[in-house]
C-alpha cells in the first residue's frame, strides 16, 4: 500500500477481505482472503492493485504507466 494509513484503512474493517499478520507489521503490505475475492467489484480490485504498483514503481516508469493510460 502507498502508506501505513491506507493499509490500515483496509484491514481494520473485519468485514473486509483484507488483512494482516504480525509478520507484516511495519511493512506495506497487506494480504487477500483468497476465498472471499469475489466480495470485491473489479473495479475496487484493480484500484487497490494499481495503488500497490505505482507506489513501488520507480517514478521515471509509474509516469510513463500512467501517461501511456492518459492518467497523467
């Protein structure tokens, strides 16, 4: 995740298909029920996924990703 409060935006709902371990406590990270992925419209899924990448993504290759998708 791009920071530790949109991690935790994501795990603290228990409703939610997201969460964590104390593993990854510190780290960006969060994990996916993969028994529940059908709880998640496409669009929520690929947002959180884009999210991931591009915060990971060096700058030089997330802005031509983003421009190449007219995102920019």
């Amino acid at each position: 995740m791009p920071s530790e409060a949109d991690k935790q935006a994501l795990v603290q709902d228990r409703a939610s298909p997201f969460f964590t371990t104390l593993h990854f406590d510190g780290h960006p990270s969060v994990l996916l029920r993969a028994a529940r992925i059908g709880e998640l419209a496409l669009t929520e899924l690929t947002e959180v996924v884009r999210d991931a990448w591009l915060s990971q993504a060096s700058p030089t290759r997330a802005a031509h990703w983003l421009k190449a998708r007219g995102e920019q």
